[in-house]
C-alpha cells in the first residue's frame, strides 16, 4: 500500500499569489503524513531545476507534473510522468508554457497528443468533482486515457467510490510547499508495490485499490498524520474524562477542511434573555423586521403628528382673537391703508394631492401587473385603463398649477399686507390657518385613539417551526425600566412612563428626550414581544431551545465535508436524543463522515455506529500521551496503532453503562421493576 | 387688454378691460383672475409703470407697485411657470396617452 499525494505546487503561476517555496516545510510534510510519493504539479509549467532540487532533498519517489488547463472548459487536469527521462517532459512542458499564459488559454487534447505523443505513457487526472472541472467533450476525446478523477473532500471522494459512473476518485492536497503551510489528510492510498505510472495506472483501474486509509478498503478514512482513521459513515469516539478526546476532535478539525464542529456546551444557552432572539435569528427569521412591518402604519401616523403643537396652535388662535377684537375696536380709526380689501385679506387655502397621486401609482401598477395580466385584462380593458391615466394625470397638472397658482398671489398678497400694515396706525388681523389648526386638533384625537388600540395586547403573527410556535405578540410597557432597556440608553423614562396614558402627552416628553432619534419614537409606545411556545402552548426552557437549536446545526452539517460533535448529551434528556437527535445523526451519515464524543449510552450505543474510537491517556515516565484504538462496531477489540487491544464490549460497557456491574444491577432492576 | 392703470394720481385694475376699479378694491380673487389671464399664452395683457411718482396715495402706491413688479416677473416667466407644473408623471402620460385621431 503506498500513500500519495500528487498535486503540490512549489512555483508561482498567473493563477497564484506569490509564494516562496520551503523544501524544508514539503520534506517535513511528507514525513508527518506518512507519504510514499508525491508530483510537483505546477500551473501550466514544469521547472526543472527546482524538481531537481526538491528530488535532491526528498527520501521520496517524486514524479515530475504539470497542472493543465485543459479543454474549451478551461478545466485543470493534472498529468504525471514517470521520472525516467525528465529533460524530455521538461521540454515537452515548456511548449504549455507557451500556450497557456492566462486563464483563457487553454490546451485540446489533439494539442496534448502532438507535443506528448502517446499520452498512455502519462498519468492525466482531470478536476472532476472539483473546481474548475474538466469540460465532458474533452473528458470523452480522453478516452481511456480518463480512469481517475480529482475530487476536493473524503466525502466526495466516498461518493464517487459508490457510485459506478463515477471515475476512480483520488484525493490530493492541492496545497502551495511554503513556509506557512497548515498540513491537511487529503491524500490517497494505492494498493501497489512499486511507485510507477504503468503500476499506479493498472490500480486505479480497479477502484477497490483505491481508498482514504492503508486498511479496511473504501469504508475507512485516514484523519490525522498519526493514523487516526474513522468510518466514512458514523464513529463513536469513547474515553474516560481527559483522555484526549477534545484533543483528537481537534486533531482531525486540522487537518480537514469544511468541518461543521459542535463542541461541547455549544447549545448551552449563555444568556437566557438574548437566546430566543438567537434562536429566531438561528432558523432565519428576523422578527424585528416583522414587528417593524406590523408598526409601520403607526409609524406613519406618527410621523404625521410629531410636530402639531396643540399649544402653539391655541397660541395662534389667541392672537387671531384679539387682534380681532382689537380691529373692530378701532374700526373707527381706520385709514387709508386700513380701507384697503388686502389690508386683512386672507391667504388661499392650499390642499395637496396626494390621494390624486396615490390613484395615478394604483392605475399605473394596473397597467403593469406582470405575470397577472391575464386576470386584469379580464377584468378591466387596457384601452380603459390608458385614458385614466391620462385623464388622472391631467387632472392633477391642473391642481398643481391651480395650487402653484394660489401660492403665488398669497405671496404677494402676504407682502402687500406687510407694506399696509407697516405703514397704518389700525391693528392688522393676525392670519390664522383655521382649517389647519381644526385638522390638527382632529389629526390629534384620532392618534390618541389608535394608541388606545394599539395598546390593547394582541397577537401578530404565528409560525410554526419544526416543534415549535413562534408567536409575536404586543403589550404595553409596565414601567419606566422596560422603557430604558428598551431604548438601550442611560435615559431616565420615569417622566415619560408618569403620562404614558396620554399619549400626545407622553410624545411630548418623548420628543423633548433630545437622545431619542425622533424617527423611531412610534416604537416607545407598544413593546412587541417574542414568544417561543413549545407544543403544549407555553414558552420554551432554555433546554428545549438547545434541543431545537442542536437539530438544525446537525441539519446545517449536511454541506460540509465531515461533522463533529462533541458530548450532545450535556443538557438533554435521553428521550430526545433516542428520538430525534439519533435519527438526524444517522441522516447525515449516510453521505457524510460524522464523529461523536458521547458518554452516553442512548447516543453511543442506539445510534448503532459504524466505527468506535477509543482515547486512552497514558503517562510513560512523567510524560503524557495518548493513545487512540480503534475498530469496527461488531469488532471484538480495539487496537492501537503499536499494536495493543483493548476489548470493545468492556470499553463500550465502561463508558457507556458506567461498566459492566452497573450496567447488570440496572438491568436487574429494571426487570424487578417489570415483574 | 390693460389689467392696470394710473388715473388720477390712483391706481386702478381691471378683469375685462373696460371697466376700472381703484386698486385698494382689489382682493385676492382678482389678483387670481389676473395671474390667470398672464398665463393665457394668446392674451397679452398690459400694465401701466408708475413711473415719476405719478400715483400720490400712499395706500395706492403700496398695493399698485407689488402687484405690478410680480405681475410683470410672472408674464417674463409665464412659461416656465406652467411648465414645472406638469413634470410629474410626464413620462408614464406620453406613454399611456391614447393619440386623438383627427377627423378627416
């Protein structure tokens, strides 16, 4: 068996950022990772110095490579020699070199053929599940010359050994030999002897000598450069309280990519307050926004009445009075300026258009109503509709005109007055707006009303998910603290609160609050609260929000490329975790790698694994190791990679039953409970 | 057609062009009636410059000099005014606006 790993890039190319490359750093990874071979596959080039400078420093086999962009797909495709004539395929590559100097540029197959010649003396791996893959023309005029294809994750690579139509997978690093280099476990293992291409070749024709671990064929994957192997379905990892198994989690964490990790405690609620919102924002639903849409109106209605002075209007209406009453007193006294009819004209009352406007928008939708044409064409004939627009848009250029209009002569009606009034000895009438100060005294008691209404608790919106209700709902602030916390400032609200009854009161004082965003005040005025109700109709524990909370991140792990979780127990009851818990676990195992850390029986043992680990810390001398078994469920031991056992029922009994008496004397009562 | 005029050391403003009004009679719809004729682009309407100090009463002066400045600024820019009018919504108009079919 020999382990490979046959995409490293030591050079620079168009396609990479500049790196520098440390020989040191690829010999120490082909050391750590256990590797019998590897290629240098560049981009597009092939240096031969710098190969021969690597072969130099390795105790490997090295083969010498190039990473093509191949076909009208611009797909790569990595192609492999064997090392015995490398001035020939130093030259050979440097004419791709020539041809493939940006992303664009490309080399066919009938290329590939003219400067290799037989291209069966070369290894050639396309991307297949891979970005950027291979385009299908060009993979078929490989003919046989395709028997392998690269794929990016374990998973992948479990995938396409299932599945018939798929070429044989091969798993590479694809990884830059520099200084910073985070070593991952993306090799492959060949069932063969020697290292050479007509050998690697003859293996990859059969796809059972291809796999992800030296033993146990295709079910197995190798996860750490210390051997750690686990199942491609489900493990249980076991061990004694700091045995190493956060450590190994961590191990495999490292050297793999697109992990979805649950570690322990992650469910546990740390903040109980900001949890149900977590927990909304969690499943995608933001519940500001809803409580945002709900107030909107109100918003608007607000917006309207923020700026009425009741005060200043009774203000203005006194002045008006008695420069009335004063004017009539006088009206004896009146001169020249007095007797004139703008001397105490009044201005044109000016009114806006905006229902016109709002029947313009509606008419104007009508007429572009997109896929619901058919029905208002049913209803209402187009031709129609167009002389209504036109004879609404007229309608109104006559209002603005005629409004345009009546602003201008009390314009100069206005100065007029002024020039009159400063020249005569009788009291000018003070202009008032009466039929604006009539509509905000109106505007007023009609917000003090919706407020009553607002104020009344009442349920907005009600969803179901999964298990679970998740219901909005309005009530009135109770104090001036639920205000303070509300406005996330260090505010006092205990003047606010006092009138909080009044409602035109209380946006006074609101108002005067100079911290306040004068656009957000509708929101002081009801508190929308959210409650989580679990199936009985009452809000959830922090426990059954971890349980929810649990399944969609194991749901969430379906895209990634292995799922770890660490002791899902903590918090649980067994119920749920032999119910739903075990089921999603056991879902997503199906296509991807899953590890587990449990103590517990219900998740170790129920789930029925495919694979058990089992960390032991040992300290030889003063020193602390661990050491990791490992076997398949149904395997009597478990063993380690010097070659020590342990048995699996005692392990699995121990960790799982708290060991063998406890697990009888359960057992016994259990059946002394049933008789 | 004259919509102001001096005559006698007074101001006076018509509606018709026949009949004169001393301009401390003037209200507010009339100065409408008036802006309304200005913005006729067929009628040309006139108005008398007090120039010199032809008109004596104060009150007059007052009234007939304002109403002359604005009245002659509108009609220099009589088009403009109306025209700022019918921004809103012209695209969508042009668009929908069934063309009249003219009888043969």
């Amino acid at each position: 068996m020999k382990k490979v790993d046959f995409h490293i890039h030591t050079q620079k190319s168009f396609v990479d950022s500049a790196f520098e490359l440390d020989v040191a750093k690829l010999k120490e990874y082909t050391e750590k990772l256990g590797l019998d071979a590897i290629a240098i596959t560049n981009h597009n080039l092939f240096d031969l110095q710098q190969f021969r400078t690597i072969t130099h420093e390795l105790d490997i086999i090295v083969l010498p490579g190039i990473e093509l962009n191949l076909g009208k797909g611009h797909g790569h495709a990595l192609m492999i020699s064997d090392n015995t004539d490398i001035e020939d395929f130093a030259l050979k590559c440097s004419r791709i070199f020539e041809i493939c100097k940006t992303h664009d540029e490309y080399v066919s197959v009938a290329q590939l053929q003219e400067i290799y010649g037989d291209l069966s003396k070369y290894l050639i791996i396309p991307h297949y599940d891979k970005h950027p893959p291979v385009d299908s023309d060009t993979l078929k005029e490989l003919g046989s010359n395709f028997i392998a294809g690269e794929v990016t994750s374990a998973k992948k690579f479990m995938y396409a050994q299932k599945n018939a139509d798929s070429p044989t997978p091969m798993l590479f690093s694809d990884s830059r030999a520099k200084s910073d280099w985070a070593f991952t476990t993306r090799q492959t293992f060949l069932d063969i002897d020697e290292v050479n291409i007509a050998s690697i070749k003859m293996c990859l024709s059969d796809k059972s000598k291809v796999s992800l671990s030296a033993e146990d064929g295709n079910e197995l994957i190798q996860v750490t450069p210390s051997g750690v192997l686990i199942s491609s379905g489900l493990t249980v990892l076991l061990g004694g309280r700091s045995s190493g198994k956060s450590y190994t989690l961590d191990e495999i964490e490292n050297y793999t990519s697109n992990v979805k990790y649950i570690r322990q405690f992650d469910l546990i609620e740390q903040n109980p307050e900001t949890a149900a919102k977590e927990f909304n924002e969690r499943v995608g639903q933001k519940q500001d926004a809803d409580g945002e849409v709900y107030l909107r109106k109100f918003s608007t209605v607000v917006e309207d009445v923020r700026n009425i002075s009741l005060e200043s209007d009774d203000f203005k209406v006194g002045t008006f009075v008695s420069s009335l009453l004063k004017a009539a007193d006088e009206a004896k006294l009146q001169d020249e300026y007095s007797k004139a009819i703008l001397f105490s004209e009044t201005p044109f009352q000016i009114l806006d258009s905006e229902k016109l406007k709002n029947l313009i928008e509606a008419v104007t939708e009508l007429l572009n109503p997109g896929v619901y044409e058919p029905i208002t064409d049913k209803h209402i004939e187009k031709e129609s509709l167009k002389s209504l627009h036109t004879d609404l848009v007229e309608t109104l250029w006559r209002e603005q005109l005629d409004r345009k209009k009546s602003g201008w002569v009390n314009t100069v009606v206005s100065d007029i007055k002024f020039g009159l009034g400063s020249s005569s000895a009788a009291t000018q009438v003070k202009d008032v707006d009466l039929w604006e100060i009539a509509k905000n005294k109106k505007k007023i008691q009609k917000f003090e009303e919706i407020v009553g209404l607002l104020q009344q608790p009442r349920i907005i919106v009600e969803r179901d998910v999964q298990q679970f209700k998740i219901q909005e709902s309005t009530k009135k602030f109770m104090n001036a603290q639920e205000l303070k916390d509300f406005s996330h400032r260090t505010l006092a609200f205990s003047d606010a609160y006092a009138v909080y009854g009044k409602p035109y009161e209380y946006l006074k004082v609101l108002k005067a609050k100079e911290e306040l965003e004068p656009a957000s005040l509708y929101k002081y005025f009801v508190k929308i609260k959210y409650d989580i109700l679990n199936r009985y109709g009452v809000p959830v524990s922090g426990g059954e929000r971890a349980e929810f909370k649990l399944i969609n991140e194991i749901d969430g792990a379906a895209e990634s490329d292995l799922l770890l979780i660490d002791e899902p127990e903590s918090s649980f009851d067994n119920l749920f975790l032999s119910g739903e818990v075990n089921q999603v676990i056991k879902n997503i195992a199906a296509n991807t790698p899953v590890v587990v850390v449990t103590h517990n029986s219900t998740v170790g043992a129920s789930v029925k694994p495919n694979y058990i680990l089992y960390t032991e810390r040992k300290i030889i001398e003063g020193v602390a190791s661990y050491a990791v078994y490992s076997g398949f469920a149904t395997s009597k031991t478990l063993i380690a990679k010097n070659g020590d056992s342990v048995s699996n029922n005692d392990i699995t009994l121990k960790y799982l039953e708290a060991g063998k008496d406890k697990y009888d004397e359960r057992n016994r009562m259990y059946e002394m409970l049933e008789n | 057609m004259k919509c102001l005029r001096i005559n006698s050391g007074k101001g006076e403003y018509s509606l018709d062009g026949v009949t004169y009004e001393e301009i401390n009679k003037i209200d507010k719809e009339s100065i409408l009636v008036i802006v309304d004729m200005i913005l006729q682009p067929e009628l040309q309407v006139e108005f008398d410059k007090d120039t010199g100090g032809q008109i004596t009463n104060q009150a007059h002066k007052i009234i007939y000099t304002k109403l002359y400045e604005k009245f002659i600024d509108l009609e220099r820019n009589k088009q403009q005014f109306v025209e700022e009018t019918t921004e809103l919504y012209r695209s969508a108009y042009e668009k929908y606006k069934i063309p009249e079919v003219e009888s043969a």
